[in-house]
C-alpha cells in the first residue's frame, strides 16, 4: 500500500523492557548454544511514537502514528515477503488470479478466528471494502478503481459492491475485475484499507448493505476502541498523550505470542525517543541519520540496517500562482544542477542511504538505473540553464523571470523530521549562489499535507514517499490523480508516461519483464522533466535491546514475525 | 587654634557618608558606583552591548564569517582555536557558533531593549493617566490590564506565533504591547498617590493643565523608579522571546537569536553537546547583569523601597 | 473574610468577560478557515458540505451573535469537539489538569521546604560578602532561562548520568501516584520551576527577618526572657510570611507560562503540551478551550493568594 510517511521509522517499532531497564548490565552470554535458549514467556515489550495516533481504524487512517497502532489488529488477506517483497498468503491461504487476469480467487485458512472467538470470513472483507467506498475520509478508493461495481456502490446505486463475492460459507472471496489490473494480487488483500475490519461488530454503527451514500464509517466510536483483532495483539486501553496498551491475542493465527504486553508510548519528538531508547526506556526504535552513530555505541544494543522501500524528494508544484517557472523544463533541471546532493549524501544522511534519480528505489524490482542523468552538482551549468529558459540576472543577484518578477519561492516541509529541516536550511542557501530566493517554511505534518494538496499555492516542498512492495506509480504520477486529495500535486503532465502507467497497471501483459520495462520508461521520463528533484532512499537505522530475541526486521515488515519474539531476561 | 578646628571638622566630613543631599540623581550616581556588584554587572553589560553591535564589524573583519553563511563539509566541529571562527564550533550546517552569538545577542538585546521601551511608553502614558483622571478610563485601563494578566503569557504568544511568523521588530512591539502591565500597574500607583501631594494641589490651584502637571510634576518624580522596571522588562522580555523561539513560534531561523539557536542544539544534545551551552550562558548572563543593575538602581535611588518593586514575574 | 472573598469574586467577573472577549476575537482572526480546517481530513467536499458545515457552526451569523451563542456554549459547558481528537475539548483538557497541578504544587511545597530554611539560614548571617553573595544568587534564580536549564538537566543528569528517568509520569507499566516511581519523575520538573523561587526565598526572607528583628515588639519579647529561637520562630516567621505568599503569585505564574516548555522538555502529558500540540495542529477549540479554562484557574489562584495574603496581614482586608 502506498502510504505518506514521514521517515522517521516511528511506524515499525518495537521495544522490550521489563519494569525498570536495566542499563547496560545486560549479560553478553554467547548464543551459539541453541540447545540452552529456551524462549521464555513473559515480559512487555514498549514501542515508542511521536504523536497519538488519530485513528485505529484502516479505512480512514493516513498517518503513520495510526496505521503503528491498527496494524497490529487488523491484517490483510496477503501480505508482502519482509525480505523480498513478494505477496504471500496471510490470512488467505491461497491467492489465484484467472488466466484473463479478470478474476481473483482468495482461499481463506481454516478456522480463523477473531480474539473473541467469532470466526473470521470474506463478508469481514467485503464489508471493509464498502466500507472504503463510502467513506468521505479515505484516500484508498483509487484501489477499487478498476473493481466491478465499486463506483455505482459509492454512488449509491447499489447496495453492495457486484465484483466482490463471498461464498463457500466465506471461505472463498472472488473479485471481478472490469479490465486487467496487474498488483492485483498484491494490492487487494487489504481491502484498500491495508487491513480488515470485524463486520459484526461494526456493522450495527454502520450497515454496509444500503443504498444511502451519506453514510458511512468515519465517526463511528469503535474507531478509537478496536473490539477484537485478528493480529498478535489485542487492544486494552489508550491513555491520551501518553501510551497505547495491548495485550497478547491468545486465538492469533500464527500461534499465541510469548510477549504479554505491548506498549506503544508517545513522546514529543525524535530526539526525545532517542533519549529513551539509550536509557533503555523503550527497546526497539528507528534513529535519524544524525544519531546513528552514537546508539551504535551504546553496549545494551544491538544494530540494524537495511534498504528502506522509500526515498526523500523536494517536488516543485508545476501549477504553482507564484511560480510560473516551475512549469518550464529548464528551470526544473537547474533545480537539480543547482543542489549538492552528493554534500546532503554525506554530512546530512551520514552515508547511510542511497541517492536516487527517478521514482523507484534501488530495493524494487523495477529499479533500474541504466540511462538516469546523475546532474552531479554543477552552479554554472545550473545558470546556463536558467538563462536559457529565460530568465535574466538582476542588480541584487537574484534572477528575474520572462515576466520581470524576481524569482523567488517557498519551500516547505515539516518539523520533527531532522534529516527534511536541515535540508531546506541547506537548499536555501545553494539556490541563492544560483540566484533564486527561497522562502523556507516550517510547519506540521498535517498542515504540510493540507498545503500541498493539489492546488496552486504552493511551490517546492520537501517529502518522502514510503512504498509497498509492487511498483505501482499510477496514482502518484498519471495526469488524471490531481484531484483533492489524490497523490499527483506537482501537476506533473506527460501522455507517453500515462500509457506507461497505464500499461504497467492494466497490462494486459503482467509478466515482470513487460512491467519493469514500462516502469522505466516512466523512471527516464522522470528523471528528464525533473518533476521532482529526486533525492535519496536513507536505510532504515533501528536499535533494539539485546534482550529481545527472534527479532527479524527487514525492508517489508519488522512485526510478521511478532508472535516469536522474546525476552531474555 | 581655628584652623585646627576647621581641619579636624574637614577631616570628619570627609570620612563621612556624603548626606546632606546633592540631588535624586547625583546621590544615587555615588552609591552605585560604591557597589561593587552592580559595577561589575554593569561593565559585563556595557561589553555585551558594544560586542553585539560591532557584530557587523567583527564578522567581516576578524572572524571573516557571516551568520548564515554554511559550510556543510565542515558541520559539527568541536570548538577549537585553529580560526577564530571556529571558537564555538560549527552546527549541522557548518556555520560558525560564535559569530551566530554575536548576531543572535544582537537580535535578542534588540528585542528586550526596543519591546521594553514600548512597554515602557505604553505602560507610563496609560499609568499615568489612568492614575491622574479616574473615572471611567482609569475602570478601562485597570479591566484591560486585569483581563491581560489573566491569561498566561506564552499560550496569547503562542496563538500569535502560529497565526503570523514575525520579524524582530514587530515582535519586539508585540512584546511591549504585553508587557506593559506591570510598569502601567506602578506608574497608576504611584500617581495616585502623589496627585494628592501638595505641591500637585498648588499646581492645580494655580491654573496648570493635566498634560503640563503630569509631564512636569509627576512624571519626574517616578521616572526613576520607572527606569529601574524598565530594565528588568528588558530582562524578562529577553527570557520571553528566548522561550517562544525555542518552541519555534518566535523569530524563525535563519535570522539567529539566543533562543532559535538553542532549538536547533537541543536536537543535536547527543552528536554536538557543545552547542547548547553557549547561548544559554548568554542569556544568563545578560538577563543577570540587568536584573542586578535594576536591582543596584532602585537600592541607590531609594534603599527604603528594597523588597516593595523589583523581579516579580 | 466572607466579604472580602465576594467582593474580590464579584471584581473577578469583568476580567473574566474581558478574557473571554480576547480569546474569540484571536481565534476569528486566524487566517485559516475554520470550515476549512473541520473538514481537512476529508478528501471528497462538495460546496453543499461546506455551506452545511457553516450554517451548522453558525459561521454565516454577525460577528457579535457568534460571540454570545459561543459565551451560551461555554455556560454550557459546552467546549467544541476537538479536529484531531474527535473528543469533546473539555473531556481532553480536564484530562490532563491533574498531571498540570502535581507539577505546579509539588514545586510549591519544594520552594517552600527548601526555600525557608534557606532563608532561616540566610537570615541568621550578616556581614558583607554574604550580602553580596545572597543578592547574586537570588537574582541569578530568575534570570535562568527555564527550559534551558531543563535541557541542561535530561542531558547531564538522565542521559548522561542515568541519575534521573528522561520524562513521563511514570515509568512504563507502573500506574501508581502517590508513590516513589511518581516521586522520582517528578523531580526533574519540579526542580527546574522551583529554582527562581527557591533563590529568591532566601533573600526575602533575610530581609524581613532583619527588618522584623530590630522591631520593639521583637526587642519586648526577648527581654521577657523569651529564648531566641522562640522570638524568631513566633514573632519573626508571621511577619516573613507575608512575602513569601506574595512569591506564590510568581510561582502560579510561572506555572502556568512555562509548563508549556516544561511539559515538552520533560515529556509530561500535562495542559501546557496538550496546547501546544492543538496550536501546532491547528486544532482551535481545544487552543481556545485551553485559554479559556486556564485563565480561570490562573483569576482563582490570585484569588486564593489574596485570601492568603489578607489571612496573614489583615490590614490588607481593609484595602
């Protein structure tokens, strides 16, 4: 699923601590012999966040401090390989898509149950479905977009979505598809929502079976109080301001966890959760760029490091009011000449990342480099450029654009991500040695995404994308996603990059090599119209406790093998 | 056998305390300088001032760095003496800490002095007049100044802060439009209590009006007094804006102040511990040194006072 | 003392009006739309929406309408829903008062404890160098910037030095208040917010004890052949505690202004971060629920302090 993210690696943590922590008296016993290393039961594990989550419902949630919370209660029907990426069976047991590509059949394991005991079946998935369709808050229907049926649901027109069938006694989900839609596989298992919810219990709020399209999911009380989970924790209470509480779900398909308790405990900001996981506060938690290298020091944990499924950027909003500049080629490409990425690559990022050129990250399949200008750091190139889209240098060393306007602009980003502040710090002061003005602003995350719906009153931005495991670049990049609250906000317009998406999406070849062969004709597309000065993918950087043990995360999941973990005391 | 006399008196006048009245002002003059502490505070002061206005000059000249020029393959250098810019060490942009202090102290001193003469207009003409005419616009005064006090300070800042990202100087003015209560509060006290003083009645008598009596008969007589508030709200305005920049609602960066800069060191407390120690130790010391002159000031002009005015909030 | 009590409540009503008059006009001038910003979360408006949303907030009133059907809410204790929360302002705000006041009163209790003796000591010292020394230190405790010292505090004293935990109440899993796991996190802000009173605490005192001291009544007393001790304890502590109320002013004061930083710095889920997240986020009922809610408790606690200060002194009542 594609979601925004801040990358902080605050989504993924997990921690484990006993009452008090001990500091750094932990005893460094070899672990060769397997045959003495009995996981123990027992134990709470504390995960840290930076801000409460807003929601512990999939269907409406948008930020990372929620979907930390909810994944833990509501899963999806596949899910990717943490190492690979592939899709594999999750609560589904097997996944097949007809030869037409028009139709997936999921096959559900037997005898799943939720944490009260009720079972779990494909009208859970199918109510979650509607459940998204209807929603007025959502930014997951795009999943639905090519679902038979799905549209007249939302309209109203119909009582439930046609393309989804359950049957079989709701062991068998089927979907129909209106023409060819290549993630499918990937894509559906978490009925757009990324997870899925107990009809039963929230059907009395909100009945998914009516016609009327006023209705639907999002103040329904039991967003903020999950009833039961389908994970390896079940919810026990959220002190506002201060922590999340789970406990562990017995029924978990997997097998009962051997950690009792998880906590996820809320802290004022990156700094503060380094502060904690060095005083062996909270375990496991991601760390910035910055502070790598002194948690590498710290003895009472243990490192790791590994590609994330992400990059950093700065966008510049083609149809911005301010600056009709960043609607010109030249300009954009300057942009790009006129930043030192490779001085970001080392004194911001620490070397630890990648630098990227185009939308796929070096971790995807579909990456491939070949044909990418790297536009290594060049001012008088970067001027040229300028100059020769227009643009003349003024009296106070500040162009002046075709139109006579001084160029001059805002960035934007939010506070709380070190690595995005130090950067705008930095860009501007590189684009006014190439004659552009930049006004920096810093702001919060949701005033961030509010600003930069699309829209034209915002100019250069700088974020991060998280990815899911298939390249699926359409809602970001094709020329029809510029609506409000769609992905597409620099207004970036290219025909042959939309049938390259379309192709990618809707095939009808599917095969890896026909894909990756569309998603690079997008990625040189990209990397020539500048859209985007692209920046890096940073490896995710984790910590945790050497008590925990079975601890396995890697670019897909850090949790898929939860219910294994435990702590040695 | 007279001149004898005469010596000795000499000589026993001389070792005496000077009593016999010279003035408000010369009196006081010889106390301060007779006390060590405010002296020292003042001189520690006086330094600080001419540093931070020869920020400019010092930048260019000895140090040959602005405050916003970065260097980022230098980033997080620990203070050293190889070049008198790298004195206070460099932050993650690689910009040089010390001539940041000097444009900060420049900023920050900037705001306190300008916001507490603001404070210092606002709050003598509305003290005063409200002291002098009563009625109605006395009840006005007193209703906003009570409402003002009543809300905390920082969260009015706050608010202010996330609506409209400010530039020195309207922040300053900002400042001083709420920091004016307690100097109008003394100023409305004081002249309460002298309009029924004699010599303000003959005044009256005699045909002066309001404006010529509180301007020439009041308004001398608590000006001094006045001064000596003035130069803590310095003080605490200092502390004001250093609070509301840390948090990120003041002055934003890169225009330096004491109180931005310690923003940015507290996120590097691990990597570059030595960044947050100099402009906290600025502020200290600065806002230190006017409190203690405030305090030396109002002991001099009327050591009767000590305990009645002085560091409240 | 009823009277006096009534009379000052009655004063208090003006100024409360005048608080509230502040809060609405700031929360109007704000440039964001706050139709706009109800609705931020949701990807599919429609004008009907908004128009629906306006009328339902009363948006499309005058000006002064808006203002007396918001003061009607308020009476009915009715504080608005919180964008982010989805919770009623109140219910979060009354949430975190509590953890607010442990901080503010444990500071009182610290400044008090640590700071009398002090100034016994203080008191009971003459000579120059200590003049010096006392008025310095006194000065010095306010002329600190709080939340500098706070940071000061959590790097040397909690990460470094592991003396002190790094924030929150209390550690994970213990949910305990009035215990040792409280006591200990505690410490740290409360420490930070006392040092202004505790400096000065000294000093006021002194001053007093010395003044008091030299009095005839004092001088009566001690040639009834009452012991020293007994002198300074009865006579002298009654009339230095008239300042040292007066320094609770200062202290509700500093509470209520630099919790906001405190609570950030320390990690406390208290009134003053829950503001500043709200400001940050844009969230306006739960900002002008917290202005309006706060400035109540700041009126009563001037309230409280002159009742205090009118018990020890009464001639004050008089006044």
């Amino acid at each position: 699923m594609r979601r925004f993210s801040a990358i902080l690696g605050v989504a993924l943590m997990v921690a484990v601590s006993c009452t008090q922590a001990p500091t750094g008296t932990i005893p460094s016993g070899s672990s060769a012999a397997s045959a003495a290393e009995q996981p123990q039961p027992g134990g709470r594990l504390v995960l840290s966040a930076t801000g409460d989550p807003k929601t512990m419902q999939p269907v409406i949630s948008t930020d990372t401090q929620s979907s930390a919370i909810w994944q833990w209660f509501y899963l999806g029907l596949t899910r990717a390989n943490s190492k690979t990426g592939q899709t594999e069976g999750n609560l589904a047991e097997k996944i097949e898509l007809s030869k037409d590509g028009l139709t997936l059949t999921y096959t559900l394991r037997d005898n799943l149950v939720w944490s009260d005991g009720s079972p779990f079946t494909g009208d859970d998935y199918k109510y979650t479905a509607e459940a998204v369709m209807r929603s007025k808050k959502t930014t997951r229907q795009s999943t639905f977009a090519n679902v038979v049926g799905a549209q007249d649901y939302k309209e109203g027109k119909a009582d439930e979505i046609k393309g989804i069938q359950v049957s079989n006694g709701g062991k068998t989900i089927t979907i129909q598809f209106t023409k060819v839609f290549c993630p499918a596989t990937a894509a559906m298992g978490g009925a757009g929502a990324g997870g899925i919810l107990p009809s039963k219990f929230f059907k009395p709020k909100w009945d998914n079976k009516s016609t009327d399209a006023t209705k639907n999911i999002d103040d329904v009380d039991l967003n903020m109080n999950p009833p039961v989970s389908m994970g390896p924790f079940v919810f026990k209470e959220f002190k506002p301001g201060v922590q999340v509480t789970m406990t562990k779900n017995d029924k978990y398909f997997r097998g009962a966890p051997l950690i009792d308790e998880l906590v996820v405990k809320v802290y004022a900001d990156a700094t503060a959760v380094k502060n904690a996981l060095v005083t062996g506060e909270v375990t496991y938690a991601g760390v910035e760029a910055k502070d790598y290298d002194e948690v590498s020091k710290v003895d009472a944990l243990k490192g790791y490091r590994y590609k994330s499924s992400s990059y950093n950027y700065i966008g510049w909003n083609a149809k911005a009011a301010k600056a009709p500049w960043l609607a010109n080629k030249d300009v954009r490409q300057a942009l790009w000449y006129g930043i030192n990425v490779d001085a970001i690559m080392k004194k911001i990022v620490f070397g630890l990342g990648t630098q990227v050129y185009a939308h796929n990250p070096p971790v995807s399949w579909a990456y491939d480099p070949t044909g990418l200008t790297q536009y290594t750091y060049d001012v008088a190139k970067a001027k040229s450029l300028l100059e020769k889209a227009g643009a003349k240098m003024g009296p106070d060393g500040i162009y002046r654009w075709t139109d006579g306007q001084p160029m001059k602009m805002r960035i934007e980003t939010n506070q709380g991500n070190n690595a995005r502040e130090t950067i705008l710090q930095f860009a501007q002061d590189q684009y006014k040695q190439i004659g552009i003005q930049i006004d920096p602003l810093l702001e919060s995350f949701n005033a961030l995404l509010d600003r930069t719906d699309p829209g034209t009153d915002f100019e250069g931005f700088i974020l991060g994308w998280s990815l899911g495991a298939d390249p699926d670049p359409f809602s970001i990049w094709h020329s029809s996603q510029q609506g409000k609250g769609q992905f597409n906000n620099v207004g970036y317009v290219n025909p042959a990059v939309d049938k390259a998406l379309e192709d990618n999406r809707n095939g009808p070849d599917c095969s890896q090599d026909a894909r990756k062969k569309a998603n690079h004709t997008v990625d040189l597309a990209l990397n020539q119209d500048a859209p985007y000065t692209f920046l890096y993918s940073q490896d995710t950087l984790a910590f945790a406790s050497k008590q925990l043990q079975n601890f396995d995360p890697n670019t897909y999941s850090t949790i898929w093998n939860a219910e294994k973990w435990w702590l040695k005391k | 056998m007279a001149t004898d006399a005469t010596a000795r008196e000499l000589r026993v006048r001389a070792t005496e305390p000077r009593r016999a009245s010279a003035g408000l002002w010369s009196d006081a003059v010889w106390r301060i300088r007779h006390d060590t502490t405010t002296m020292v505070a003042l001189t520690i002061l006086l330094l600080l001032v001419l540093l931070a206005l020869g920020a400019d000059a010092l930048a260019t000249g000895f140090f040959h760095r602005s405050f916003a020029q970065q260097d980022i393959l230098s980033s997080y250098e620990k203070p050293s003496f190889d070049e008198p810019w790298r004195w206070l060490g460099t932050d993650e942009l690689g910009r040089s800490q010390v001539v940041r202090l000097l444009y900060g102290g420049r900023v920050s001193l900037f705001i306190g002095a300008f916001g507490a003469f603001t404070a210092f207009v606002i709050g003598l003409a509305a003290g005063i007049t409200a002291g002098y005419y009563r009625g109605p616009w006395d009840d006005l005064v007193v209703w906003v100044v009570t409402t003002l006090n009543s809300i905390p300070i920082l969260y009015l800042l706050l608010i202010i802060g996330v609506l409209w990202r400010l530039e020195p100087l309207p922040f300053a003015i900002l400042l001083g439009g709420l920091g004016w209560l307690g100097i109008c509060n003394f100023a409305r006290g004081q002249t309460i209590a002298l309009r029924e003083r004699e010599y303000v009645l003959a005044a009256r008598t005699v045909g002066c009006s309001a404006a010529r009596l509180m301007a020439r008969h009041i308004a001398p007589n608590i000006l001094p007094l006045m001064i000596v508030l003035a130069m803590i709200e310095v003080g605490q305005l200092i502390l004001l804006e250093s609070a509301i920049s840390f948090i990120g609602f003041g002055i934003q960066p890169p225009t330096p102040s004491w109180g931005n800069m310690l923003t940015n060191a507290s996120q590097y407390l691990g990597k570059a511990p030595y960044l947050i120690y100099p402009p906290g130790i600025a502020v200290f010391i600065t806002v230190l040194c006017l409190y203690l002159i405030g305090d030396g000031l109002r002991d001099a002009l009327d050591p009767r006072l000590r305990g009645s005015i002085g560091v409240r909030r | 003392m009823g009277r006096f009590v009534a009379r000052r409540l009655v004063q208090a009503i003006p100024t409360f009006f005048g608080v509230l008059v502040l809060t609405f006009l700031l929360s109007r001038l704000s440039p964001s739309d706050p139709v706009q910003l109800m609705l931020a979360g949701n990807t599919e408006v429609t004008s009907e929406d908004r128009e629906g949303l306006r009328r339902a907030l009363g948006l499309d009133q005058p000006l002064p309408v808006q203002f007396f059907v918001w003061v009607w809410q308020l009476a009915h204790l009715d504080f608005g829903q919180s964008i982010y929360y989805h919770r009623p302002a109140l219910q979060l705000i009354l949430e975190r008062i509590p953890n607010s006041l442990q901080i503010s009163l444990a500071a009182l209790v610290v400044t008090v404890a640590v700071g009398v003796p002090l100034g016994v000591v203080a008191a009971l010292r003459r000579g120059r160098a200590e003049d010096h020394f006392i008025r310095v230190f006194s000065v010095a405790g306010h002329a600190i910037p709080q939340f500098w010292l706070g940071l000061i505090f959590v790097l040397t004293l909690a990460v470094q030095l592991r003396w002190f935990p790094i924030g929150s109440m209390n550690a994970v899993g213990v949910d305990c208040g009035l215990c040792w796991d409280r006591f200990v996190h505690l410490l740290g802000p409360v420490l930070v917010i006392s040092i202004a009173g505790i400096a000065n605490l000294p000093r006021i005192l002194r001053t007093e004890v010395l003044e008091v001291i030299s009095q005839d009544y004092v001088r009566t007393a001690r040639s009834k052949g009452l012991g020293e001790p007994m002198v300074v304890a009865v006579h002298v502590l009654r009339n230095a505690l008239i300042p040292v109320v007066t320094s609770f002013g200062t202290i509700l004061l500093v509470f209520f202004s630099g919790s906001l930083i405190i609570e950030r710095v320390f990690n406390w889920p208290g009134l003053g971060r829950l503001t500043f997240e709200a400001a940050v986020s844009k969230d306006y009922p739960v900002v002008q629920a917290s202005v309006v809610i706060s400035s109540v408790l700041l009126i009563l606690s001037y309230l409280l302090r002159d009742i205090a200060y009118a018990w020890v002194d009464p001639r004050i009542k008089v006044r």
